[in-house]
C-alpha cells in the first residue's frame, strides 16, 4: 500500500511536468501572477498532504503512555510538538551549507562534463530553452518564494516522503528509486538537466538520511531552503548572463 499510494502521489504531483514539452528556442516567460499561483495553487497544498501522510504514519508508530489524567498535551511521537516546524540553528547552518555546497559543486561538475562532451561529439546536450529573469525587485522576491516553495515540495516528497515509504526497500534502492523519478521530472532540461537532477537527487538523499534526526522534519527545513537557493542563484546567474 505504502508503494501504491507514493506510484499516485507521483503521478498526480509530477508527471504533468514530464510531459509538458518546451520548444527549441523558446523562452519560459516570468509574471507574478502566474509566480504566485504556482506558490498557493500548486505547490502549498500538496506540501501539506505529504507533511500529513508523514508524520500522522510517525505518530501512529510511536505511541507513548501517559497519566490518565494529564494535562500535558498528546505527543505521541514523544517529542515536543513545535520540534517538527523549529530546527536548531547550527544543525540547520551545517545541513544548509553542506547541500547547498553539494549543488553548487554537482552543477559545475555537470556544466564542464557536459561542455567537454559537446566539443569532442559535436552534439549539443542542454535543452535548447531560455528562462525570463525579473525587472522589479518585486518580482525578485515573488521569485524567490516560488523557488522555495518549489524546493519544499521536491524535497519534501523525493526526500522525506520517499525516504519513509521506500525504507522497507532498503537504504541505496530506496536513494536510487527516489533520484532516478526525481532525475524523470527534469527531462524537459535535457541531458544534461537529468544528468544534473540525478546526481543532485543522490547527494541530497544522502545528505538527508544522514542528517536527519527525530521525525526529519529539521533536516527537510535545511534541504529545501538549499534547493531553494539554488534555484534562485541560477535565476540570477541568468540575469547576469554568467
């Protein structure tokens, strides 16, 4: 059932993606709107879902006894309930640096592999699209919140999500299911961006399985923002023209 469930999520949530085509040339245009639908429309409410699934399947697994009669509010993951929304600050900066590290180095990595390539077969391997950058510092910040909720939902489902239903599986088939369906949702970038998104899907499950602690939550808090920020660094790599 826990397969079953992860197979639908994973179609109703991305295939859409996979399938939505880009034309040679053409430019994804940016607007607000369309930016801020993306955030409360798209990317919010199944946030909530998978954060539900989640940790109502933790709690479930992990009940504790206590008083009849005590007032002390029901927690049945035995942790304090605001732990799954808070993160300690230095693991959080650790977990940060070291993802958004990880990325950095990964899509250099590919960037200079993939132009290596290029020169010696004389084919081209990323896909031939541009992105519309921002003119207003609105638009920046609009921007940015729409890499970070996107960065949540990935992470949230790819990592916290997959890394809970696939355990049964096993630690490295479960890293390799959840990064090659996380690698799939990318094929619109090319070779190159699926190359990209798989190895990125591998470092960032593994950074997760290792850092996590408790119900994961902390650890996801860290993921997301270092994707997010990713994200926004290669929207503003495009503005620069770098």
């Amino acid at each position: 059932m826990p397969t079953i469930e992860a197979i639908i999520l994973y179609f109703v949530l991305f295939f859409p993606s996979v399938f939505s085509s880009v034309e040679g040339g053409s430019v994804i245009a940016f607007s607000i709107n369309h930016a801020l639908s993306r955030i409360f429309i798209y990317n919010a409410p199944p946030v909530v879902l998978i954060w539900f699934l989640v940790l109502r399947k933790k709690e479930t697994a992990a009940p504790t006894k206590r008083p009849l009669f005590s007032l002390a509010p029901r927690n049945p993951a035995g942790l304090n309930p605001m732990d799954s929304f808070m993160f300690n600050a230095g693991n959080f900066l650790v977990t940060f640096i070291l993802a958004l590290s990880g990325l950095l180095l990964i899509n250099i990595s590919a960037s200079l592999a993939s132009g290596l390539v290029e020169r010696v077969t004389g084919g081209g391997f990323e896909a031939d699209f541009g992105v519309q950058t921002p003119d207003t510092a609105a638009g920046w910040v609009v921007l940015c919140l729409s890499c970070l909720s996107a960065a949540y939902l990935e992470e949230s489902f790819f990592r916290f999500y997959l890394s809970d239903r696939l355990k049964e599986f096993g630690f490295y088939p479960a890293m390799l299911i959840s990064s090659v369906s996380f690698a799939y949702c990318h094929l619109y970038e090319g070779v190159f961006g699926v190359v990209n998104a798989l190895l990125a899907g591998l470092f960032l499950f593994f950074i997760f399985k290792k850092r996590k602690s408790g119900n994961g939550m902390r650890a996801l808090h860290a993921l997301a923002f270092a994707h997010g920020a990713y994200n926004a660094l290669v929207y503003a790599a495009v503005a620069l023209n770098l």
